[in-house]
C-alpha cells in the first residue's frame, strides 16, 4: 500500500500519540522498513512503525 505514495509530495506525522514530529517532502524510496524523504532541508529516513499518519498534498 505505501508504494502508491511513490514519487508523491506528503505530510507524514511519526512518534508516538502523544509526541509526534510531522515531516513534509516528496518521497522518493520505499523498503521494507523505511522511507526515503526529500524535503528542503535535505534527505530524511523514517521508520515505517513510527508512522502514525500520511496525507498526500
């Protein structure tokens, strides 16, 4: 299901319920446990189980 985000500009809240960081960018991989982000700032890693929730902007 996420490789449909592929290539797709998204909003990607990770952490815990209570705590989360939000990260914005296009997503260019996707393995078995993680998510490669361009964003601005530059690349970005995020741990699939982090993940709470993701739009695509």
């Amino acid at each position: 299901m996420l490789h449909e985000i592929q290539r797709k500009n998204v909003v990607i809240a990770f952490g815990t319920t209570d705590f989360s960081n939000v990260v914005k960018g296009e997503v260019l991989e996707i393995s078995d446990s993680w998510i490669k982000i361009q964003t601005k700032k530059g690349l970005e890693y995020i741990k699939i189980d982090a993940i709470i929730k993701i739009a695509v902007v």
